[in-house]
C-alpha cells in the first residue's frame, strides 16, 4: 500500500508540467559582450532538437517558448517550419512571444510610442503573433513590452497608459475561444526612470480593461528586492486573474539564474499557494525564462526543470487541511513546522521511483553527462559558433 505523502507526490509528479525556452539554447550575453558556446543553438532547428532531448530526459517539458522574430523571421509563412520540426523533435510549440524591443522604430516605446504610426505597427505585429498561435494551436500569447522612459518629464505617462489599454483590447478582440494573453511586468531595465508595465497592479488593470481572456504573468526575477511575490500570487488566484509564470532564480535585479540556485524556499512558498486551492487544481502556465551564459545550455536548463518538479513535489507534501485548522488557532509553531517539514522533504528517492516507472532516465542530469548529446552537438556547431560575433564593438 502506498502511503498518503507517496501518493500526494505521484499525484503532483503526474500533474507537473513546464515549458521551457527557445532562448535557453541559443548564445545570449550580457550588457558587454555574447560568451559564445561551442553546443549552443544557432538554429531554430536546432533549438527544437534541444529542446526535444530535454524533453526525452526529463518527460516534462513537451513544449518550448517561441520569441517570433528570433524563431520565425518569417511571420506566419514559418508555420510549416515550426510544424515539422515539432514532428521531428516531439515537442510542441508553446506561448508565442511578440518581439515589441528590437526593432529601432521601438526605441521610445512600441504599444505605448507617442507616434500612432509606430504604435500600429506594434499592434500589427501582436495581431501577427496572434494569428501565429492559432496556426500553431498554442494557446497563449506571452506580452512582454520594454516600453518605458529613461528621463523624468520626457514622456507622459498618462496618455502612455491609455495607448496600452487600446493596444491590449485590440489584441484582445483578436484572440480565439481557447486563446489567452498573458501580461507581463517588470519594474525596470531597460527603462530606468518609468516602466510603462511596471507592476501586478498595471498588469492586472490592464487584463481588466482588455477582457477575461487576460491574465498576469509573473516573472520571478521582475520584482524589487524583499517583495512578497507569494503574497502577489495569492491576490492574483484570488482574483482568477494569474495566467502564468516566467520562472528564474536571482540575486540582485533580473539575474536570469538558475532556478532555485539562490533561494529555493521562494519557489516552494510560491507553489504552496498555489497548491492551497481548495481541490488542488489550477490551470497556470509554468514556463522558465533563462538563458546561461557560464553554464551549459542544456546543463542548466534540465537543472531548472528538475528543480521546478523537486519544489512542486515538497510544495504537495503540505496537508493544507491540517495547515488550515493550525492557522486559525494561531498556534504559529505548528502551522509553522508543519509548512517546514514538507520542505525539508527529501523527495529525490520518489521522484527517481516516479521516472523509472514511465521508463524515463532516473537521473537526467547524469544522462545528459554520459549520453554524448552535448559533445556532438558541440562537434555539429562549433564553427558557426565560432564565427558568430561577441563583441558590440
Ligand atoms: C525580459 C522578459 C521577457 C523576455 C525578455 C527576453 O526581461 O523576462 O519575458 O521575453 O526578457
Ligand atoms: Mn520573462
Ligand atoms: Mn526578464
């Protein structure tokens, strides 16, 4: 007979699922310079084959993130493309993300631009993205927008927000049944005096104004330093209004480190709330968003990945009904205690037992060092790595 944590955790482990990055493969830098790496994706397609192995190692992780402009330069002609390599890898393309940062036109903003020309080219290309997702069948569209000020006085931040609110229920309308729009926040970078989205609360006005097919994406990493993300997740559950989260461990602003490599506790507190629903359910988007430059792209994405599903698994292990009646006698030690010790769960035993069960590698990190994929990947694309350029100079 299994016991009751046993099953509480096969329970979450068949339930676990995240979609991870197409960005996670490819060379990114930082504000100096690109750290080029010999197995790092230089191709879309490459990109899917990535992703696919860490799917095959991990068996979670059946979709990946597509950034439209760096996966499908060509828009919707790409469609075909997308939809053979996903034959090809077995994994399926997830949240379509608009690019509205790096076309120069952007420079003072996409969705909220003083200029209308500029603004309906922004909005164009989010009903692009849209139309994206439907051929592929993906069910959100992941907005993320850079647009802010660097000066105070340069721009109104007023007539900004009412440029966004049309932007977003235009994409809105365009949206099919099944389609959402998540909306992300960030507090700064690349703006450094005004972020046009810069908190839940804007994101969660602006799904407001737009429809119910809105929601608010949390990226761990877009908070100032000590906010209570835990506490932003329950008002967002409350409210139905949490559709996703961008997942990133960090250190000072927005690090993009591996998940869990800092404060681990953070994730776990963030799953438990969402775990406390009454039945359990949730329909969120779990997604991570990194890109390594130290470490090995795939290295560090299946770190992540498996990370993700140990805090999920500890997170389950909490008996929320005990929980409940602790907290209203306010006996502090206890409920306290009792929220700890699924924490201090070591849950890597039965998360081993659950992946031989399905036949998948007991230790995908150790398969991913002794399977050779890395090393020839490494072989495949060294040269054009190599000749890829790290400098901004
Ligand atoms: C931003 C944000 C977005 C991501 C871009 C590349 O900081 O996290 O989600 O698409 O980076
Ligand atoms: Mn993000
Ligand atoms: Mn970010």
């Amino acid at each position: 007979m299994k016991d009751q944590s046993t099953e509480r955790i096969d329970k979450a482990l068949d339930q676990f699922r995240i979609e991870i990055p197409s960005w996670g493969f490819a060379n990114t830098g930082t504000r100096f310079g690109k750290f080029i790496q010999d197995a790092a994706a230089t191709t879309t397609a490459e990109k899917f084959a990535d992703a696919g192995e860490v799917f095959r190692l991990t068996g979670i992780t059946p979709t990946v993130a597509l950034h439209v402009l760096w996966d499908m330069p060509n828009g919707v002609d790409d469609v075909p493309v997308i939809r053979a390599l996903e034959r090809e890898h077995g994994v399926r393309a997830g949240s379509i993300n608009p690019n509205l940062f790096q076309a120069q036109e952007y420079k003072f903003g996409s969705i909220a631009n003083p200029s209308a020309e500029i603004r309906q080219m922004a909005v164009q290309h989010m009903l692009d993205s849209v139309k994206i997702a439907k051929a592929l069948e993906s069910r959100d569209l992941s907005i993320w927008v850079s647009d802010g000020s660097n000066y105070p006085g340069t721009q109104s931040i007023r007539r900004r927000i009412g440029w966004m609110e049309e932007a977003m229920s235009a994409t809105h309308s365009a949206l099919g049944p099944n389609q959402r729009m998540l909306i992300e926040y960030k507090p700064f970078e690349p703006a450094f005096y005004h972020t046009d989205i810069a908190d839940w609360g804007m994101a969660t006005l602006l799904c407001q104004v737009s429809g119910p097919k809105a929601k608010v994406l949390v990226d761990t990493g877009h908070h100032y330093q000590g906010t209570n993300i835990e506490q932003i997740v329950a008002w967002l559950l409350h409210k139905d209004l949490l559709g996703g989260f961008h997942f990133n461990d960090r250190k000072y602003a927005d690090d993009d480190l591996t998940l869990g490599s800092i404060d681990p506790y953070q994730l776990f507190r963030i799953f438990a709330e969402i775990l406390s629903t009454p039945d359990g359910s949730h329909d969120i988007a779990f997604m991570i968003d990194q890109s390594h430059n130290l470490k090995g792209k795939m290295e560090a994405m299946i770190q992540s990945v498996v990370t993700a599903q140990e805090l999920y698994a500890r997170a389950s292990l909490i008996d929320f009904a005990r929980l409940a009646e602790l907290q209203d006698a306010c006996r502090l030690v206890e409920a306290e205690e009792c929220f700890r010790a699924a924490f201090w769960t070591d849950v890597r035993p039965a998360i081993r037992a659950w992946r031989e069960r399905r036949g998948l590698a007991p230790d995908p990190l150790q398969e991913l060092a002794t399977g050779g994929y890395v090393e020839r990947t490494s072989k495949q694309r060294r040269e054009r790595n190599r000749q890829s350029t790290a400098t901004y100079a």
